[in-house]
C-alpha cells in the first residue's frame, strides 16, 4: 500500500465530498455505509449522474473508473474536493480516495479497517464508528437504475432530463449540476468540436487544454493523436508527468518510443503501465516488443506468454515465433506461428512477415516462406533460397515437402450465378443496361492466393469491359465464396463473359436483350404494389422475360381498378397544366395508356423516391398532378 503524508487531506470533513457505489456483491450497501459516516450524498444519486468522460470508451480508456485514474478523473469531472470509490476484492475492500493533492488507494482485510484509515486521513470524524451497512442490496441498485425512485432520487431523473435540480441543489458540487443543466466542461467541447470534423477549431481549443487539469490534458493529447497532430509525442509524454496515475498515459509514451526508436523509454513506460493494470493483455504484448527492441530475448518471450495467456492474439503469437526463431527454436516458433495464423482476420500477417525480413537467422528465412505460403503469398522462391542457404539444417526437409506441396497445387474458380443484385437471384437472361455481378467459389491447393478477382467483358473478340478487386480473407483460407467486379452490358449482342483469378478463369457467353423496365425497377430495389400494398410482380415473373408486360399489364388493371374511387375535387377537377391539360385525373385513370404508364416509370427510374415505399397508384396521381 502507497502512502501520502498525513496532512494532505485534514479539513477536508468539511469539504463537498462524494462516495460512488462500490464493486462487489455488497457493493451499494457498503458505499451508502461509508457514505452516511461522511456525511456525503447517497451513492446511488452518483449512479445516476456520473457522467462518462467525453471520449469513446469513457473511465475504460484509462484502467476503469475503480481504478487511481477513474477516481481521479471522476473527482474531476464532478467539482468534488474529493471522491471515494472502492471494490470487493477477495483479499478485502480496496478504496481509492481522490483529493486535491492526488490519488490514495489501499486494501483493507475488513471495513472497519478502512474507516480507520480514512480517519487517519482526516476524512472520517476521530474516534468515530463506520455506520453498519444496512438497507436492501437489492433496493439500492434499483434505485441506481432509477426504478421506483423516491424524492430524492426523482429529481436526479429529472435533471437528466434538464427539468432543474430540485432537491440536488447544495447536496451535490456545482459542476456536476452545471454538468446536467448542459454547461459542459471544455474537454467536452473539444470533442464536439471534432464529431463535427472542426478540424483548425479543434486543434486550437486542444492547445489551450494542454495545461489543465488531468481531464483537459487527456483529452488535448486524444484529440492530437487523432488529428495525428505532429505535437502528439510530446503531449503523451507531458501527459504521464500530469497524470501518472493514468496508464493510457504510460501507453501513449510507449507508442511514441516505438515509433521513434526508443525500446528502452518503451519498455519503462510499459512496465508502469502494467504496474497499473497488470491484466491488460495489450501491454504484456507491446511490452514484449519493447523487450525485443533492447535486446532482452527471454524476457520478451516471457512476456509474449504472459500476452497470449491473458488473451490469445495473433500479434504476441507472430512475436512470440520471431523470438522462438531467432533462438533457432524450431517447433516452439512453428508452434507459435500456426497459432498466430489461426487467430490472424487477416490485418496481422504484413508486419510479421517484415519483422522477419529484417532478421538473418536461418529460420527467419524459413518462416518467411511458412507465413508467405499460407498467406497466399509467393513462397516458392523464399524455399528455394533457404535450401540454397541451408541445404542441411534440420528444417531443409519440411521445406522441400512445402516446394513439392505448392508444385502440385492450383486454383480453381466455378461461376456459380450471375446476378442483378449481390446476394439475389440468378438472373440470366440479361438486357441492356445492366450490371452482371457474378457470383464465385474459388479454391486454392494448398491456400489461396493472394492475387485480384477480375471481371472482363468481350464481343466478337474485342474487349469492352473490365473491372479488377482486390480480395481479402485471413491466413490458412482454401476456399472462398465470392462476388467479382460487376459490369454493365452496353447494348444487345452476343458477350463473353470473363472471370479470373489467378490462373484460374471462367468463360460465361451472354445473351442480351432489349432494356427492360421490371428489371431496371428491380434491380434498384423498386418494388411496384397496388393499393392494398400487394407486389405486381413476383421476383421470378420481375425477372422474366415476360417481366415487362405483365408490369405493364398489372399496372393497367391497378390503376382503372381505383379510377371509381377518385372523386375528390383535386382529382375530377381538369388539370390545369402539363401533357394531360384538361383531363382530369379519374379519367386517366379509367383509362391509362401503356405508354402513359411507361413514362411513369421512365420518370421513377430517374426519380426512385418518386415511388420508393409507396404504391404504385398514389405514386402515379402524385406524379399527374406534378409538384
């Protein structure tokens, strides 16, 4: 337990304090105990009106709000001259006490004991007795959740919800009710500043919060990192002398060592980050590169483990093979690296292959081929140099069985359907106009490769399309379902159909009609309904190639189907104006031409909202009687 001098915190008995609620199965009922012996508000109202710091993943960001970092900031952002908040831990309860000269934490084996300590603070009145936790559990957290609130708690609700303080006022700090009444502390609009991309506004409020408290430094040095402000490093590094309690401090210094070089400053700050939060999986794991960095092998191993044990990741697992490499450990680092693969979206496997690149152990030339084969890279020739190298080390033998296993391996590519819409129906025959997005599986022996998927179009032997993408998929992947570039037939002709990927390719001849309206509403997610809201097309019949009659035809019938209905003054008055001027719209709609409906929907496939969830016969009145 870490001490500070006793006199830092006399007088402050007096002092506007706040207990939030405590972690662990007594939690609320502890902290309203603690609460009631000092005097101070009831936790509960602090669950309802402790705001979240305003950057994204709030007291998380920098170890938890039961942490000397949250408890710190909470004091904060709430105005209070100090804030206690504990946690049940199996060894007892552990408190962390946050006042104008910095944070306290210590671990107490029963209650009374920490009562005693926050007496000797001069924070609990001497010679006093902590208050016997009493109350429902139960009852309190409901409060907490603002369920059946009494009087008290009412008015917390209400100013959530900005109707005045009401019974709050001098109970609780005047930030915090400012906080609710919507005068927001600066670090808050800093960050509304960048949500609405005020990029200059931003940096320049950032500058003048580099100097605050440990909420506005904090967020200025965020806010810097997130412009990638060239300042950045040196805000991080001003950031753990204001806020050591901080581990995202401690973090922030670790990647600016990184990125200038310094494995030795990166290694120190991880360490204290970890110090702070020794379960933080991410820290074992960049402190095992900063390891790496000064040289320490062993160590950078041992912390590796210590990543992958807390939370198994594909980056400490590439590190971990690099480490077990370079000590010519060959089954440790395969080992690693197989599991690294597994893990590995498909984000990770670039760096580690560089990382290896960089090194000139035998092994590092081996595993660079292991990694670039089941990535989907080229690895032959990376095989071929280690047996040149190292015709006799142990590992020759796997990778003359690797150069025989890609020397017997392919791609294959299947045309499974062709569609209007990805993910659809299969739409052959096409028309004019439309988009052909072809629908594949690809398979690769051993893995696939890493290589564009490529859509070309010919007629009559000429090229007149083509269209590339570059494909994405995690290591170890051998077969993949996937959509290939779309491209538009021009006019009606005979096509070929090209697909290809890799060596691998797939001719489909095309046979193109005419446009055709169904499909082109189709094909941009149009469905026409009359006015029950019932399609008039089924998928299949929208597809067909009987798709635009029976559009036609149904929107015919739809429409003469409610001409009886239209007998309001708006509708059997003459139009006034436009190609139909004199008639009225009952009756156009007694007897609609198809080319008149045809122009309907000309006019929505230039206009989709003119029909978008609507049916198709108000659609069509709203389209008569114009804007």
């Amino acid at each position: 337990m870490r001490w500070l001098a006793p006199f830092l915190f006399l007088g402050l008995a007096l002092a506007q304090g706040l207990v939030l609620p405590f972690e662990g199965p007594r939690g609320y009922t502890l902290a309203q105990a603690f609460a009631e012996g000092l005097k101070a508000p009831p936790p509960t109202l602090l669950a309802l009106l402790l705001p979240e710091p305003p950057w994204r993943d709030g007291y998380e960001l920098v170890g938890g709000l039961y942490s000397r970092a949250g408890a710190r900031l909470a004091r904060e952002i709430t105005g209070a001259d100090w804030v206690l908040l504990g946690r049940e831990e199996e060894r007892g309860l552990r408190l962390f006490l946050a006042g104008k000269e910095g944070v306290k934490e210590g671990l107490f084996a029963h209650p009374a004991v920490a009562w005693l300590w926050l007496q000797k603070e001069g924070l609990a009145p001497k010679f006093s007795a902590l208050p016997t936790p009493k109350g429902d559990e139960a009852r309190l957290q409901a409060l907490a959740r603002g369920e059946d609130p009494d009087p008290l708690h009412q008015s917390a609700l209400d100013l959530r919800e900005g109707r005045g303080a009401g019974l709050l006022m001098g109970l609780l700090p005047e930030r915090l009710l400012l906080f609710w009444q919507g005068n927001l502390p600066r670090a808050y609009g800093l960050f509304r500043l960048l949500a609405e991309g005020k990029r200059e506004e931003a940096i320049k409020e950032a500058e003048a919060l580099l100097f605050g408290d440990a909420l506005e430094r904090t967020a200025a040095h965020l806010v810097f990192r997130a412009l990638e402000d060239p300042r950045w490093p040196a805000s991080a590094r001003a950031l753990k002398e204001a806020f050591p309690e901080s581990p995202l401090a401690w973090e922030e210094v670790s990647f600016a060592a990184f990125q200038e070089g310094k494995g030795e400053e990166a290694k120190e700050a991880l360490l204290q980050a970890i110090r702070l939060r020794p379960d933080s999986w991410l820290y074992w794991t960049n402190l095992g590169w900063a390891l790496y960095l000064t040289g320490d092998l062993a160590r950078a191993i041992r912390a590796s483990e210590r990543a992958v044990a807390l939370n198994p990741n594909a980056t400490a697992y590439y590190n971990l093979g690099l480490f077990r490499a370079i000590y010519g450990d060959y089954l440790g680092a395969k080992a690693a690296y197989d599991r690294a693969l597994r893990l590995d979206e498909g984000e990770d496997f670039q760096e580690a292959l560089k990382d290896l690149e960089a090194r000139g152990e035998p092994l590092a030339l081996f595993f660079r081929a292991y990694l670039a084969e089941r990535a989907g890279l080229e690895a032959k020739a990376l095989y071929r140099a280690f047996l040149e190298a190292h015709p006799r080390h142990p590992a020759a033998f796997a990778a003359r069985r690797a150069l025989a296993r890609l020397e017997g391996g392919g791609l294959a590519l299947e045309v499974e359907k062709l569609t209007l819409i990805p993910g659809d129906l299969e739409a052959r025959p096409f028309r004019a106009g439309e988009a052909v997005f072809p629908e594949v599986r690809l398979e690769g022996r051993p893995y696939l490769l890493r290589a564009p998927l490529e859509s070309r179009l010919f007629r009559e032997g000429k090229e007149v399309g083509r269209a590339e993408k570059p494909l994405g998929f995690p290591p170890l992947t051998a077969g993949l379902k996937e959509v290939a570039p779309a491209l538009t037939l021009p006019e009606p002709g005979r096509y070929t159909l090209e697909v290809r990927y890799g060596e691998a390719k797939a001719l489909v001849p095309l046979e193109v009609g005419p446009p055709s309206l169904a499909r082109r509403l189709y094909a941009l997610g149009l469905t026409p309904k009359d006015l029950s809201g019932t399609p008039l097309l089924t998928p299949k019949e929208a597809l067909g190639p009987e798709g635009e009659r029976l559009l036609l035809e149904r929107t015919l019938e739809a429409l003469k189907e409610v001409a009886p209905l239209a007998t309001s003054s708006s509708l059997t008055a003459p139009l006034p104006k436009g190609p139909y001027q004199g008639k009225s719209v009952q009756e156009i709609l007694k007897n609609p031409s198809p080319d008149l409906v045809r122009a309907f929907y000309e006019h929505v496939l230039e206009n989709p909202e003119a029909l978008g969830e609507n049916d198709v016969v108000n659609a069509f009145v709203e389209w008569l009687l114009g804007p």
